[in-house]
C-alpha cells in the first residue's frame, strides 16, 4: 500500500512521543526534527508507511542513543496481558464457540499500538477483552479462514504488538485444539521498533510452548518481503495458511495477493479505512487473494 499525505503525520507524532517519552533535550529534539523533516521531504510516496517509519525511528534511536525506548513498557502491556491468561482461557474454553471467542480477543488486543494516532489505556484494553461478544467484524472472512485452518499442514502467523502477543497465544493454542497435527511459525520483526513484537517478547510471553519463532530480519513495523530473510520470504510464499497481524502489517502486504493470507486488524486511520472501505477502529478480517 502506498504511502500518503495523512501518514506523515504518524511519523511527526512518534517524533513528538518518542522525544517526551525518553525525556530528550531541546538540542537533540531540533536535531532529530530537522533530521526526520529532511527525510521526509524526500520521501518515495511509493514505499508504504513501515518503511517510512523504520527510517523514521532509525533516525530517533541514532539522535537519542537508545534503541529500545519503548523496552519497560512493552514488558508491562505483556505482563499485564500474562496476569489474566488463565482467565482469559477459560472465558475461550467455555464459549459456544471456541475458534470465533479466541480470534476475536486476539483481534482486540490490536489496540494495543504505540505507533497509531488513537489512544489507549490499559482499562479500555481490559473492559474491551471482557466484553468482546459486543464486536463484530466489518469485514469477516472468518469462516474462510477457520476452513483454512482446519486443512493447513502449515501455518505462519505473523504478530504485530506486545500486549496482544499475549491473546495471539491463546489464539493459536485454540488454532492447535483444532488442527492438532498443524506446525505454526510466529514472525516477529528483526529488531525492535515501536512497540511491535520481537524475539524478546516471543520469549517473554513463552509463545514457543505454542508456536516456532521466525524473524523477518528486518526492524520496520510491518512486513516488507523485499527486505525480508530468505527464510522468511520463503515461510511466507510456502505456508498453507498466513495471518498476518495489525494494520502495520495490512499497510505492507495488502498488494501482495496470494490463496489463505489473511490481514487480521483494526484499521486505526482514516487513510487505511477508505482503503479498505470501513470506519475507522472497526475490526475487520480480509483474505487477500
């Protein structure tokens, strides 16, 4: 998906939140903005976000020598997310319907994003997993890809924030209730950035009782097979069934069509929800074919 206009302003807001957060000096504020401005004047509006925004944040980490700011905070959503798994299993275990219960928690922690415009609070992620039988997809390719699953040798489920790595477990522990013989893979970005999942928080949250940790290589907040791994690219091209996490991800591979890659998020900005034809912060799941 090509970038535009309305997406610079997610890059100038992480400019301003990563500069509070870390309590950066006025001198190295101006250093970074003039920096980050200067990149994004000559930007390549063909590159879709992700690739703006790694560039973006390669640029903050260098000007303020810190590679993980958002570090403490990432254990904290998936600590808070650890606290409640037990119960959260039982809420899944003892509904009607356990694949549609534990996909659509696993889509509610989507709000968990330190990178979008919208806010959150870690009483909103909460109220919103405790009533998640009041959300609905605006898009629903559910039982397309429940389908999929059930005939899947293989699966790549490709994360995208910390907190909800936490329901993305329990979500593929119900996939492997009902597709016990199925081997899945989780992605995880090549280097932290943002708030989105990487091999430590793969390890945090103990995703390996569930799933095999593959990493994309590459520290953007999305998927760019290009600059992908071998590994990756050919995990991504050869398994039966790919879930692709958040809107981070939709934003990089939504003109990447392939047979069961499905695109799991909630769209967080006017831009993407005109592109996909939904209202801002509704969920929706889409195959990509």
């Amino acid at each position: 998906m090509k970038t535009s206009l309305d997406c610079m302003e997610c890059n100038i807001k992480q400019l301003i939140k990563v500069s509070k957060f870390v309590g950066a000096s006025e001198e190295q504020q101006v250093i970074a903005s003039k920096k980050i401005f200067k990149m994004l004047s000559e930007v390549d509006f063909d590159k879709s976000n992700p690739e703006i925004m790694g560039d973006t944040w390669k640029i903050l980490i260098d000007v303020y020598n810190n590679n993980n700011p958002y570090k403490e905070i990432k254990s904290f959503y998936n600590n808070l997310l650890l606290e409640i798994y037990d119960d959260v299993r039982g809420v899944i275990k003892k509904s009607d319907n356990l694949f549609i219960t534990a996909l659509k928690i696993a889509v509610i922690g989507n709000i968990i994003d330190f990178g979008a415009i919208h806010t959150f609070s870690k009483e909103e992620v909460i109220n919103r997993i405790e009533h998640y039988q009041e959300m609905s997809f605006r898009k629903d390719n559910s039982k397309k890809l429940e389908q999929s699953i059930l005939n899947a040798n293989t699966i790549l489920y490709i994360g995208d924030n910390c907190g909800e790595i936490v329901l993305d477990k329990l979500f593929i522990e119900t996939i492997r209730l009902l597709n016990k013989d199925v081997k899945v893979y989780f992605g995880v970005r090549g280097g932290p950035i943002l708030n989105d999942v990487t091999i430590e928080d793969f390890n945090q949250v103990k995703m390996g009782e569930v799933a095999t940790c593959i990493s994309s290589e590459n520290a953007v907040p999305g998927t760019i097979l290009k600059d992908s791994s071998k590994a990756f690219n050919n995990l991504f091209n050869s398994a039966d069934v790919v879930i692709a996490k958040g809107q981070g991800n939709f934003e990089s591979l939504s003109d990447i069509k392939r047979n069961d890659l499905f695109l799991l998020l909630m769209s967080k900005c006017d831009y993407v929800s005109n592109i996909i034809g939904v209202d801002t912060m509704d969920f929706v799941l889409i195959e990509n074919k």
